[in-house]
C-alpha cells in the first residue's frame, strides 16, 4: 500500500503540472502599504511598496496587476457575464448595471514606478499591464511603487460594503495586487467573480479610518495597546478622530480585512497556541450563537490539523461580513445571521480552505476542484464528527449533486478553467461536488485509512 500512497501523491502532483522530480520555483513579494479609508464616502487612497522577486528561470519585461473592484461598474466584462450567462449566477444579488456612480467600484493607480523610474500602463478593466523599464532577470529583485484610490462597491460579490446583515466594511480583493507568474506564464485573468490566485509573500499594512470602527484583518496585530477593541484591555485613542491600525501577515499570498463599528470582539484559545479570533455584530439574536462557534473551531482546526497536516500560522480569524462565506489567507468573511449547524457548517468549509487553498496554494482558476473539492469533502467529514451526526454516507449529498449534473448534458472537463464554464450550475457542481466525489471514490478504492496517509503525504509534499 506504500507504493500505491506515493504513487496517488504522484498522480495528484500531474494536476499541478508539477512532477517530484522537477526543480519547482515560485515568485516572492513583499508588500507595504499604509491606507486611509473615508467611512463616509467609502473612497479610500494609499501608497504601496512592492518587493518583487524573480525565481522564475524566465526574463520578465513587464509585470500585470489585479484591480478587482473596476469589475463592479456598469458595463463591466463580469457584468455582461452576469446578464447573459447561460443559466443565474444566484450569487450574485444586486444587479450590477443599476449601480450609480457613488454605489459602483473602482480601484486606479498612479505614480507607478520601479526603482524610482516612472513606468507605462495599460488598463484592461481589472487588469493592469506594466511595461518594466529595466527587464528583470532570474535571480532579481526590483521595487516598484504605486499610488491607489478607489470606492467600495455596494456589496455584490465577497467584497464590499453595507452588507444585508449591516456589516460596514467587506474589505476582500481591494488593492492592486501582483498576478502570479508560474510554469504556464503570467495568471492575469479577467475578474468575473469566480476564483483567484496570487503571490506568496509578506504583508505590511497600516489602515487608517473612524475611531468607532473595529478591525478585523489577516495578520498580527502590531499595535494592540494603541487600537484596543478586544486586542487589549487599552481603549484606543486616536488624534482627529481616526485610528491608525498595524498588522504584518507573513508568508501568505492575500490579505483581508473587515470593519464596523459595533463589532464585538473575542479571543478563543485554539490548538497549538493558535489565538482564534472572532468578530460578529452585537445583535441579541446571533450572539449566543457566535459564542457557541468558539470551541466548535479550536475542535474543527484540530481535526484538520490531524487529517491533513499542522496549520502553520499563529492566529485565524472569523469574521461577520462578505456575502455567504469565503476564506482569505488567515481569516474568513461569513454571514452571521445563520441557524447553529450552518454557523459551525461555514465555518468548517472556510477554515478547511486555510489547507487547501492558503497553505498549498492550489490555483483555483485551474483546478477549482482541487480547492473546492477537497475542502468540501473534508469539511464534511469534520462536521459530521464535530456535531455527532455520525451519518454512514457522510458525503451522500456530493454524489447527488454530481449525478445530477452528470444526467443533465452540461457536465464539461473537470479542468476547464473557471471563468470559462457554460453555465454556472455546471461550474459549482463540478467545483465542490465532483471534488469531493473524487476523493470519495480514491477512499473507496485505498480505504479510509490510506487516503488520510495520502493526503498527508500531498500536504507535506507541497
């Protein structure tokens, strides 16, 4: 059976392109950025400070940006998706096209530079090309900095603000952030509220905003005394009515962040040291509940950390916000107004992502199933044991899901790329259900037992 462990780990790694025996590189960043958000306006500006690292063995000429918020306007490519797609993206739950000018998103840049030289531009909606005045060569480094500002859609898809449950501040995808550059090139697709990738590195980041507004973010909190709110037994103080908060995130490929002023904040002891955060709004009907949650995720990150491998960070966050749930490097967004086996069943997927996603960094663009998938089958698992339900067919409803689309004529290759589905339906099914029934099946043939072996085996590996 050892051999048939290596050689599924094996087979698993041909979905990355990736074989064990190939030298594997990946680019590095290294991010600074100081904010300012106006809580009124919800308009925002910063300056940014960008490491880049070339580990390619590839001369780069020219280097491409996200803009993810350019794609909440009228007119927009995801827009247009939206409408005419062949079948609802019930995700999304405002139209797109009815945004006024001081509800729709943006994010521009300026003052771009690398090594104090001015560079050239092209903007393509939420891609931004950058011609590099002097070729990066393997092995360099260069630095380029940017100015930014930009509005806070009306909340639509993840990021945005005002949120049905009254969250201020979705902050997801919000700065101009490094496409990935990997063995297939440049990853700079357009953003159609599907999935996203990014760069491993550091973050440092300072937001500035309301004094009343309490901070949720990936990272470590670097200034506690100063903020409080929940980080210190200190209130925070602020000049002119503003707060100044510091968190440095390490080694990771995004960071987030959320705010609103009636947040409540806890601290939980995870496992291994792990401090768990959670904020949610102070509302008498959800907070017993978000209470609850607490202990239900130190248990949920102990049966990850057992199934697949140690989380390796030192803090998690989950957050009230977003649109549904959605995992970032060292946090997730969750709605909040949900019933007890919902909160902890979110939760479970979302903090099951830091695995999948954040940890072995799958590129969801191009195996959305690798994500999606693995995650929704060992979420699964995990809720099923964490709530007792002891179910004997746990994922049974994986398998309907996926022998539905299977009947339906519209089931298209698992590795189509995710922006590039027919209909939405066949991408969800395909995304979680069919991921989850795959590993299903590889349990079924090696046993229970070797597929934990084996998935440890691909999360030490990667």
């Amino acid at each position: 059976m050892k051999n048939l462990t290596s050689l599924l780990c094996g087979l698993l790694a041909l979905f990355f392109n990736v074989s064990f025996g190939q030298t594997y590189w990946q680019q590095a960043v290294k991010y600074k950025m100081n904010v300012e958000m106006d809580v009124e306006t919800f308009q925002y500006s910063g300056d940014q400070e960008l490491v880049y690292t070339n580990n390619s063995p590839d001369v780069l000429k020219r280097v491409f940006y996200h803009l993810y918020f350019n794609a909440f306007q009228p007119g927009s490519e995801m827009a247009v998706r939206v409408k005419t797609g062949k079948d609802k993206n019930t995700r999304f739950k405002i139209e797109i096209d009815s945004l006024k000018t001081d509800e729709k998103g943006f994010l521009l840049v300026s003052n771009l530079k690398q090594d104090g030289v001015f560079l050239k531009s092209k903007m393509s909606e939420t891609i931004l090309e950058v011609d590099l005045a002097n070729p990066l060569l393997p092995g360099e480094s260069t630095v380029l900095t940017l100015n930014f500002n930009g509005q806070v859609p009306l909340l639509i898809r993840r990021s945005g603000r005002n949120s049905k449950e009254g969250v201020a501040l979705s902050m997801a995808q919000w700065y101009p952030k490094m496409a990935e550059y990997d063995y297939d090139g440049w990853n700079a697709e357009p953003y159609l509220g599907r999935e996203f990738h990014g760069v491993w590195g550091d973050f440092d980041v300072t937001l500035k905003l309301d004094k009343k507004y309490v901070v949720a973010a990936s990272g470590y909190i670097q200034n506690p005394k100063k903020v409080g709110h929940g980080y210190s037994d200190k209130k925070g103080k602020a000049k002119k009515g503003k707060l100044t908060w510091h968190f440095v995130a390490p080694n990771v490929h995004d960071f987030t962040w959320s705010a609103d002023p009636d947040y409540i904040h806890d601290i939980y002891a995870g496992p291994n040291n792990v401090v768990l955060h959670f904020f949610y709004k102070n509302n008498p009907k959800i907070i017993d509940g978000w209470k609850r949650l607490q202990p239900k995720t130190a248990e949920l990150m102990s049966f990850y950390n057992q199934a697949v491998g140690e989380y390796p960070y030192n803090q998690y966050t989950v957050a009230q916000g977003g649109d549904g749930g959605m995992e970032y490097a060292m946090m997730t967004l969750i709605t909040g107004e949900r019933t007890f086996g919902s909160l902890v069943g979110v939760t479970a997927h979302e903090l099951a992502h830091s695995w999948f996603q954040h940890i072995l960094a799958t590129n969801e663009m191009k195996h959305e199933w690798m994500d999606e998938g693995f995650t929704t089958y060992i979420s699964t698992m995990a809720v099923d044991k964490i709530l007792e339900k002891q179910k004997t067919f746990p994922i049974e409803s994986s398998y309907r899901g996926y022998l539905y689309l299977a009947q339906s004529g519209l089931e298209q290759p698992q590795q189509t790329n995710a922006n590039r589905y027919e209909h939405n339906m066949a991408y969800e099914i395909t995304a979680y259900n069919k991921g989850a029934v795959f590993l299903g099946q590889l349990g079924y043939i090696i046993g229970a037992d070797k597929l934990t072996t084996t998935l440890k085996e691909y999360y030490n590996e990667f």
